[in-house]
C-alpha cells in the first residue's frame, strides 16, 4: 500500500529500490577530495562496518540490471573521528564503479506499444487503435508514455503519462524491466498498453542481462485508418478514360450544361510538378565539346523547358535557356497558308524521357543519364519504368597539336617559347632549391673535337663548364700558342639540347669518353679536374660510373674463368688492359685507379682488391 503522506517520486517512497532509513529524501554521500570522488557513507551509527555485507553490496551495484531487484539492503557505516575517518579511507580506498545514476545516464529503454479507445456512435469504426512509445529510464527507473502523432487524428498527441517510477497494477512494487516485454500487456492508471517492439540498444540491454525481451508484433490498424488508405490510393490512382467519358455524357444526358476543362484538372492535380532529367550532347565538330543540359517536364501543361549548364574554365559564353519553356515536338512542321488544318501535334512525353535513351531537339541529340529522386518515384509509381542512373562515356578527346617554332638562336630558348604558349608570356620558373644550394658549383671538363675537319684543329683543346645552379653549358677554347686561333668563349652559356634526342643536357651526361654536341659540333671529354671527379665521387646516385660498389662486382667477374676452360692466372691488370676487355669505360677506370690505385703505381690487383 502506498503512503498518503509521501510523494511517489525517486527516494520518498519507502518500497522504492533505493531506500534511506531515518530520511525523506535522497541524501548527497558523493565528495571529492584532492580530485578524487567517493562515497561519505552514512556514519551515523555506532554499528561496526560488516565486510562480506559491503563487498556483496559493492558486486551487486556492478550489474547493470542491479534496479530491477526490489531487496537492496541499506548500509550502515561506524561513526569516526576526522582523523580515524580519513585512515580509514586511506587504508580502505579500492577502485570501484560509479553509482547507476552516473552509469546508466542517458540510457533509456524504448518500447512500441498502441492502446484502444472505445468509439460510440460511429457507422464506420467502434474503436480507435493509438500509438504510443513507452520510455524506461535506466538511471533512476522512472518511466514515461508518449503518443507518436497522426495526421488529421483529431487527438492531442503528447505525453499521456508523464515520468515517474509507476507502481505496478497490485501496487507492490515498482514496475521494472521484468514487467515490459514484447507482446505482453502493461496497465498504467487503468489503461491497458500492449506492447508489439522496441529498439535495438533495448534489445541489446536485455541480452546483455539474460533477460529475454521476447518476439517483434505486427501493429495493427483500425478500420477508420484501413478506409482512409483506401480512399487515399483510389484518389491517387488515375481514372480510367471511359469512367472519364461516362461521368461527362451523363452529365449532359440529365441537362447539365457544365463544360469539360481538362487543361484545368491537370493544371489544379499537377501544379508544381516538374519531372527533371541530367542529359549531354556531343558537338562533333572542329572545336566542339560535350556540352550538359538540364531538361524539365512540367506536368502541369506538358511543356518542356531545356536550361545548358555552365561548366567552368570551359571558355563558353553561358547563355540563357538552349529552349525556352514551351511544347516540344518531335518533328518540325510548319504552315504552308494560313488557316491551315494542322494534324494532332506528335509531343515529347514522359514515356519518352527513360535514363540510357536519347530524343532530339533541333538536331542535337539529347542522351539522358540520369533524373532527380521525384522523377524516380513518378516513373516507378504510374509507369512502372526504374530510372537507373547510367555511366557518363568518357569524352573522345580531338587534340591539334601546334608545331613549336625552332629556336632562332636570339636569347634564351625558354623565354622566347613562352610566346608560343600565352599571348601575354610568362617568366619561368626557376628552381629557387636548387638555384640556392648549388649556387657557384660548375664541373669543367677537358674536350676535343671528335672529327677534326682542317689539320690545325686536330690540337685543340676546349674546356666545357656546367653550371650546376641553372643546367647551363658554356664552352672555352684553352690557349695555345702560335695555333691560329684565338683563346676564349666558343658557345656563350646557355640551356643546350641533345640534338639526337632534343633533351636538356645534365650533370650526368658528362663522363669521360662521352660524346657532347655543341652547335653542330661534337666534343669527347677527356677528363675532368679534381673538383668534378670529387663531387661525382660524392653523389654516386647521379653518377654511377663514379660508385665503386658498382664497379666492383665487374671487377671480380673477371677473375672467375668461362665455363669450359681453365683458370687464368692473370690477376693483375693495367688501365688500358681493363678498358680493352670492353666492360669498362674510361670514367669507371679512372674511379677504380682513384680509390683502389697506389700513387705511381698504375697496375691494379684484382685478387688483392675484392679480397678474393
């Protein structure tokens, strides 16, 4: 029996799960000292402190179904000192989970359940099926029903039980978890509720728990929303024409003189409905692109209207509608006199407009792609026709490549062919990185002519500079007395191409024996000064020539013999011996004879050197 004198709210009821001996309401007993929360107690008792009975306590609060029980034991704590009391809790302190107001905060289990109202005088229906969503809170377990909202129900939808702990329909306990499962009924304030689902977190609680929630119901209608449907599909769905033509000459067989508009009926049942596509054309001619349109179909009139949209960076004036709103035709026609009879028009309609087909249009040749989610429904719902979204072929690119003017020899190549690029040209770029850490380096390498053309140019003598701040080449000509020429610039510095392949000249084509071609002449390097050999030696990447470790495999295949013929004794080769077995070149030669040679000493002993 519940108690007049006490509210029926969390912690004043004495059957309520939490109760507190000796006091009305539920008292604070969690602080915070040095940022560190825990529980006061009660020590108001001169009670001893039973262990078993506060570890049981401690393991019962950790499940989380630990409300539904209606046995929890109050605690009774020995009254303490200040002192005694804070050794106590220093030596007594364990870790332990917070109380289910903190932990079960937000958690709600919600249930889908409808109840009845009896319906009098009323030819249709003799009861009123309502939808109601019944909430459990798992934090203080209050409840709450809610009636979800019907359209044109007549009724003041809302909370119809507002949250409070509930007792149940004998008053014994507080109805809990136990009492609400799927497909059993509750009675809240004598009002029956059945209950025919609930969500999936609920779901998931009750198994987490053991409890079983039982089986999903189906929700049941009532004859009054069961003839609203009913009505709303016939009035969806369209007449057929000779119900149309009936209702019209019985109209006029009983006097009637109301005329037929039917413009009007369709305007008045399909204002502001527009069927919408996503469509493209292909301009196959010289300068042409793919050009992308938007086509409405207002049902309302059966007109068309065709708006291009704008692509950007295409270079093309955006201009209004491609076709302004108005009826579309499939064929053109025209009258020869006036006053002509014209035959029934031959119009584009929605059956014609399907995603993977096409329709002309002044002879450009519309293919459809895809339509707005609206039109998808329209096409599924009255003509049965799926509208899927179709894959956009790629665009046939037609390129015309401008020849690029050779270089007139007048300044720099990459400033005099940013003209052909930009009418307004633009300086280049320059690599500021490389221009910055590279900035005074050059390699200078000894060359001669490859094919002397006159006897006097057999003994002279060029240095090639390469600049490795900017991959510019100059070309000097050494001094050399009572020769006939003078010493100085031969090519000015500059970006050079490779006339064989039109390629920039790099660091790494400069090694020695290579052949370098300069204002149609052609140069082999002779050798490098010490600096170049030093820096090729330190960036072995860009000059493998210059790795020992990949001259050193070359190296040790020689001492291994053929197959088929005895060893060799030979171990110890010259230069010019290791450049004769033609897989050495004069670079990788002279890197072995820098790191592996003895000064004066120009023979080299393979065995010694690979450690063989």
């Amino acid at each position: 029996m519940s108690s007049a004198g006490l509210p029926m709210l969390p912690g004043y009821h004495p059957q309520h799960p939490l109760p507190h001996a000796g006091r009305k309401g539920r008292p604070m007993k969690m602080s915070y000292t040095h940022g560190t929360m825990f529980d006061k107690g009660n020590p108001i008792h001169d009670k001893p402190v039973d262990a078993s009975e506060t570890a049981t306590l401690i393991e019962t609060m950790k499940q989380p179904d630990w409300r539904m029980t209606n046995e929890q034991k109050a605690t009774d704590f020995v009254k303490f000192s200040n002192e005694e009391l804070r050794n106590w809790r220093r030596e007594t302190a364990v870790p332990s989970e917070g109380p289910a107001w903190i932990k079960h905060d937000k958690q709600v289990c919600r249930f889908f359940a409808y109840t009845q109202d009896v319906v009098t005088e009323s030819n249709t229906e003799n009861a009123r099926v309502r939808y109601v969503t019944v909430l459990y809170y798992l934090e203080d377990g209050t409840m709450e029903v809610n009636e979800s909202k019907t359209v044109n129900s007549g009724l003041w939808e809302g909370a119809m039980v507002r949250r409070h702990c509930i007792m149940n329909k004998d008053e014994s306990a507080y109805m809990g978890l136990d009492d609400l499962k799927c497909g059993q009924n509750i009675e809240l304030y004598s009002r029956v509720y059945h209950i025919v689902a609930c969500d999936e977190f609920t779901r998931w609680y009750f198994h987490q728990n053991g409890i079983e929630v039982g089986e999903e119901e189906e929700v049941p209608k009532d004859a009054y929303t069961t003839l609203k449907e009913r009505l709303q599909a016939k009035k969806d769905g369209p007449a057929p024409k000779e119900v149309v033509e009936g209702q019209i000459y019985n109209d006029k067989a009983v006097g009637g003189n109301r005329g037929t508009n039917d413009k009007l009926e369709q305007f008045m049942e399909n204002d502001l409905r527009v069927l919408r596509f996503y469509c493209y054309w292909d301009d196959n001619t010289t300068y042409g692109i793919r050009c992308y349109y938007e086509l409405s179909y207002f049902l309302a009139d059966n007109q068309v209207q065709i708006v291009e949209q704008p692509i950007r960076n295409s270079g093309r004036q955006a201009f209004g509608p491609f076709f302004k709103k108005g009826i579309l035709k499939k064929a053109m026609s025209m009258k020869i006199t006036p006053g002509m009879l014209e035959p029934e028009l031959d119009l584009y309609k929605p059956e014609d407009m399907v995603c993977g087909g096409s329709i002309d249009v002044y002879g450009r040749k519309l293919e459809f792609y895809d339509c707005d989610p609206f039109t998808r429904v329209f096409y599924k719902k009255w003509l049965s026709i799926n509208q899927v979204k179709q894959e956009i072929p790629p665009v046939v690119e037609k390129r015309v490549m401008m020849p690029i003017p050779p270089h007139v020899g007048v300044g720099d190549e990459d400033d005099s062919i940013g003209s052909c690029f930009a009418l307004w040209p633009k300086p280049r770029k320059v690599d500021q990185a490389k221009l910055m850490t590279k900035s005074g380096m050059v390699l200078r390498y000894e060359a001669k002519f490859v094919t002397p053309v006159y006897p006097e140019d057999v003994d002279r003598k060029f240095i090639l500079a390469f600049s490795l701040q900017d991959d510019c080449l100059a070309v000097y000509e050494q001094k050399r007395r009572n020769s006939g020429f003078m010493e100085g610039k031969f090519s000015e510095k500059s970006k050079k191409r490779n006339p064989d392949n039109h390629i920039y000249y790099q660091a790494s084509d400069f090694t020695v024996g290579a052949i370098i071609k300069v204002a149609t002449v052609a140069f082999k390097v002779l050798r490098p000064d010490e600096y170049t050999l030093a820096y090729m030696e330190a960036h072995p990447a860009e000059f493998p020539m210059s790795n020992p470790a990949n001259i050193v495999p070359k190296l040790r295949a020689l001492l291994v013999p053929a197959e088929g013929e005895e060893a060799v004794a030979k171990t110890v080769y010259t230069p010019d011996e290791l450049v004769a077995t033609g897989n050495f070149s004069d670079q990788e030669v002279i890197t072995v004879l820098r790191n592996f040679g003895t000064q004066g000493d120009l023979n080299l002993d393979l065995a010694a050197l690979v450690g063989a």
